[in-house]
C-alpha cells in the first residue's frame, strides 16, 4: 500500500533560492547545538584573537545570557560588519583549506549565532582610537556605532533560540547545560595552559558566582600542563600521572596518562586534542583502550589527556561544521604511535601505584567522632580496647576480637607470621629501598614491609601473579607464539574484500601463530592456530579479527586472547594466598616487584600493594594534629 507523502508537494516543484536569514539559521543547526556549542565558537575566538584573559558569563544554562569577554587583539570598527557576514574570516585566506593553524576558518560562528539570537559585539582593536559596537537581532544587522571599552572584544548573546524557538524544546535543564557549558571551558582551558579562565554564572543578576576558575600557569610546557591539569582535573590526576613525549614521522605526542591503578568507571577522563583542538575521536578510544588492555578490565576505563601535534596538511579538520571530529591522512601512524607510547610510558613507571590506593585505605578507619572528647591512651581501661579500635583492613580483622592490650592475651586469633628481621648491617639499606624491607606475613597473604619513612603492604598472590604474567610475556616475545599446525587446514569462504583485508595483515598473525593463505576468490586455508589457544573455531577467529579491522583499522583480538591465556597460566603458577613465606622469599619479591614494570597492579588491574607513610599512621593515631 502507497502512503501519501505529506512533506512532499505532488506538483511539479520550483527551485527557488532561500534569503540570507533562513540560510544562516540553517547553518546555526549545524554550528550551534546547544548553548555549550555557542561558548565553545566564542572562546575559541578569542583564543585565535591572542587573548590571555578570557572571562564567561553565563545565566540560565547560557539560554538568556552567554558574554564572552577577552582581551585579544580586536576588531577595527570598519570591520565589525563584515564580521557577521558568512564564510567571512581572518583566519585563512582561501587558497589552502589543509592549511590550518587556528581554531576557526569557517567564517560561520557569528553570523549563525546572530540568526537564531540577540547578538552584540564590542571590539576595540590595539590600534583603534576608540571601541566600536554592532548589534544583530534575528539576523538583522544594526549599523555600527561608538562604544566604551578599554581593550579586546566583549561577545554578548542574549535569547539563544528566540528566533527558532522550536529549538529550545530540545534544550535540556538549567543545570544540564551549565555542566556542558563547564566541561567545554574545561577542555579549552587544558588545551591552553598559559591563558586564565573564568567561568561566572550571573543568573538572577548581579556579579554572580565564579563556577570555575583557571589563573595562567608559568615554566615550561610540561610543568605548565601539570599545574593546569591538577587544576581542572584535581590533584589526584596530576600526582598519579605519567609524563608522554613521543615522536613518529610527522606525528609527536605530548600529555599525560594516568597509572592502571587511577583508573575510572566510564570513560569521562579520555581527552585528545589535535593540533590544540579538542575532539573525539573513536581511533583515540581504540587506541587507549588497547595501550590499557593489559593492565585493566573490561569495566574499568584509563585516565589521559593526550595532545597530538601534526602537520596541519596530514589532518583535515573540515570534516564537520562544529569541527569537533578530525580525519587523518595516516590513521595506522597515529594509533601506534598512541600505544606504544603509553605502552612505553606504563612501563618506565615501574612499579609504581597510585596514592588514591593508600588515601582509600587511610579512609577505610574510621575516626574518633569530632565531638566527642578526646581519649588518650593512659585513661584507657584493659576492656576499652576492644570497642576502640575499627579495624576496617583484612590485616586487623582477627585483632578486633581481642579484648585485652597484650599479644599473648590474643591467642590464635593474631594470626601474623613474624619472621626474623634482616642482619643489621642489611636493614637500614633495604628500609632505603622503595617498597622496604619484609617484616612479617599477615594471614598467610599480606607481606608487611618497613620502608623509611612508612609501612607498606603487599598481596602477595596478586603481586606474584603479575611477576610471572610479565615473565611469561618476555619469553614469548623472545621466542614468539609457539604455533600448531592443522592436520587438515580449515577452508574459510568470505567475500573477496574482507579475504584481501586479512591477507594485508598476513604477515602480523603469522607472528602471534595464525598463518593464512589464498586458496582462491574469497578463499583462505587456515594452516596454523597459536598453539596456546587450544583448539579453535578458524571461521569465527577470522571473523572476529575482520569486525575489528573494520573498527579501529588493526586488530589486537589475537594477541589479547594469547595474553589472556597467559594471565590464567600466571594465576595458577603464583605463589597462592595461604602460604607461609621466609623472610628471604619476602625480600626477593619486593626486589623483584621494584625491578619489573607494571608490578603495581595486577592483571586486572587491582593495585599490588599499598603504602602508608608514618605521618598519616601516627594521625591515626592521634600522635600528631
């Protein structure tokens, strides 16, 4: 049955050419989504402009008020009209559109906000006499006139969408947008370490609030970055963070990535930007998640803010009007250089773990109440002692049944292994080292080490277990993917492009023990499986690898299965939790630990060990204010 097309009219119809007013709030949809999309054109503005100032103000979620004030370079009043024109703009001349070095080039911001909102600007460029301003209500330009400003330009947008109102339907809460509003200075603000930004909700009138605040950072580029990330990320990202500074062909990479150990529920802690331009990127998502697979599981996501320079001509950023996708000339280049980097990265980290796991762990004993007065050990009763101490740590749950102060009171239930301390002359340098020297095992589970200046606290079935995974890895790198030859190789039927795509990368399983070859149009014979897999299904393995290929341009499925296999061989092949250590073995781990990358987490990404320094220990304790 034929349905009547109601949009369509069934006459014959007339091209006609649409006005300027419709044309630019057609434009505005593409450009302008929401009121975020209006701040994130107007601050990138001021960016190209040379601003090292930039001030938002917004009210009602940026749908009545947004004002972008900096102080750039200006615009000549002669130039104010022009301005609002489209595809008019000082940033590119035309002749080169791969050719970019500014945020903007399209010349269509302005001219598309004025078409759906009350816009002014006032501009006082550095050589002008006086300041100038120009009013565009609806698409209607007013003409230009005198203005009072000191220097650089103020952006006013007022009623976003009174011209479209059927697009304020589409606005979420107040509250909504003014996180969106937050989030995109947030990521301008990373992006440009040596600019101060202020983000101020005026809404009800008045100076407002300061919701988010950025002062200009000094030194250089890295120490500038941190300070700017421990600003807007906290200070958790930049203290358990690793520096990346890589470089291939034309590609160089720069930023940091957190520790395994630091990582996140869902992926809102992933930021790329090219060239300075902040985008999303599903080669960066592929990419991060593959450096990371290693070291986290399925549900846990890496932290990293990641800033990829390239020349402007290997990276076309006129993929979309709002320009938040990029697409390269290069992809394969790019993604290997964002994995191995932080690949390389991780593992120069050594050992080490976050502090968020020492602080959670510090969290988990629980204080005194404030109010209450203070207690101090001398006024404690034998019987007392029970009911004080909260012991939330596997390592003093059997001490919390005890009712009386003495060791020999405690019985059984004390279940630590104390072994012999070090020689003497042996202890003050392995107290030196980082993870310490071993002085008791806690439930046949939990290595205590004395470090200098703290404790730490080892799990030794994860802590072995991530020891031999990276020994297994080593040797199979060494000697490569043990591969098993069929006795009748597998006959695979797939069309002729996705046959070719697996025979691009031939050479690559061939290395990890999957050797295939044509065996006619659309054909491949499966001769060899890596041999660690056991038996597989040849079909769907080759299938799986071409949806990945299809996806992120290479495919890591192989390999990830392989080291799988190898984390469960680590698992069953580690010193299980139960047994009973010499105060030898314990040593020889933490040396080892402190000598093998990644050792800080294990193959699920959970940490090692946890380390407490004897400051926070004592305020436990109430030794020090």
């Amino acid at each position: 049955m034929t349905q009547a097309r109601p949009n369509i009219s069934t006459g014959q119809p007339d091209i006609r050419q649409l006005d300027e007013s419709a044309i630019n709030r057609i434009a505005a949809g593409e450009v302008v989504e929401r009121p975020a999309s209006a701040v994130k054109e107007l601050v990138e503005n001021a960016l190209d402009a040379g601003a090292t100032r930039i001030e938002v103000a917004i009210a009602d979620g940026g749908k009545t008020l947004i004002r972008v004030t900096d102080d750039g370079c200006g615009i000549r009043p002669e130039q104010l009209p022009l301005a609002l024109a489209r595809h008019a703009t000082s940033k590119i001349d035309g002749s080169d559109l791969l050719n970019i070095h500014s945020f903007g080039f399209r010349g269509e911001a302005l001219p598309s906000l004025g078409a759906v909102g009350r816009l002014t600007i006032t501009s006082r460029a550095k050589a002008a006499p006086e300041a100038a301003l120009i009013r565009c209500y609806g698409g209607r330009i007013d003409p230009v006139r005198p203005a009072a400003l000191s220097r650089g330009t103020v952006v006013e947008l007022r009623d976003l969408f009174h011209a479209t109102p059927a697009r304020l339907k589409f606005l979420r809460t107040d509250r909504a947008e003014s996180q969106s509003i937050s989030e995109t200075v947030r990521r301008l603000a990373m992006a440009e370490p040596f600019v101060s930004f202020t983000l101020r909700d005026v809404s009800g009138g008045g100076e407002g609030r300061v919701t988010f605040r950025a002062d200009a950072e000094t030194g250089d580029m890295f120490d500038a970055l941190r300070a700017r990330l421990a600003s807007v990320l906290g200070r958790d990202f930049a203290d358990n963070s690793v520096k990346i500074d890589a470089q291939r062909e034309a590609f160089h990479l720069t930023g940091y990535a957190a520790l395994p150990t630091y990582s996140r529920g869902s992926s809102v802690a992933q930021y790329l930007f090219v060239n300075g331009r902040p985008v999303t990127d599903k080669l960066f998502v592929g990419a991060l998640r593959a450096a990371y697979s290693d070291f986290l599981s399925r549900d846990r996501y890496p932290a990293a803010v990641l800033f990829l320079d390239v020349e402007p001509q290997m990276v076309d950023v006129n993929v979309h009007p709002a320009k938040s996708e990029v697409r390269f000339r290069d992809p394969g280049t790019a993604r290997g250089l964002i994995i191995s980097a932080l690949r390389h990265a991780l593992a120069e980290a050594g050992h080490r773990a976050s502090s968020t796991v020492a602080m959670a762990t510090l969290g988990a004993f629980r204080p005194e109440p404030v109010d209450a007065p203070r207690v101090y050990q001398m006024d404690r009763t034998a019987a007392q002692y029970g009911s004080v101490l909260r012991p939330a740590a596997p390592i003093l749950a059997a001490a919390h049944q005890a009712q009386a102060p003495g060791f020999s009171e405690l019985g059984p239930a004390w279940s630590a292994r104390v072994e012999p301390a070090p020689a003497p002359e042996a202890a003050p340098d392995m107290e030196r080292l980082p993870l310490g020297a071993a002085r008791a095992q806690v439930h046949e589970n939990y290595i205590v080490a004395q470090t200098a200046d703290g404790i730490v606290i080892v799990d030794q079935h994860a802590a072995h277990e991530r020891l031999v995974y990276e020994r297994l890895k080593a040797q199979m790198a060494e000697k490569g993917v043990p591969a098993q030859a069929l006795l009748i190789p597998e006959i695979v039927t797939l069309s002729e492009g996705d046959a070719q795509r697996l025979l691009d990368v031939a050479e690559d399983l061939h290395r990890i023990g999957l050797s295939i070859e044509p065996f006619g149009p659309g054909t491949l014979a499966v001769r060899e499986t890596p041999a660690p897999l056991g038996e597989v299904n040849a079909e769907a393995l080759l299938k799986d690898i071409l949806d990945e290929l299809a996806d992120e341009g290479e495919s890591q499925m192989l390999q990830s299965r392989i080291d799988a296999i190898l984390s469960r061989m680590a698992c069953h092949g580690s010193i299980r939790s139960g047994r009973r250590m010499r105060a030898e073995e314990m040593n020889a781990l933490l040396r080892e630990m402190e000598a093998t990358p990644h050792s800080g987490q294990c193959n699920h990404g959970r940490p090692t060990y946890v380390e407490l320094k004897l400051a926070d220990i004592e305020r436990l304790f109430g030794r020090r204010g």
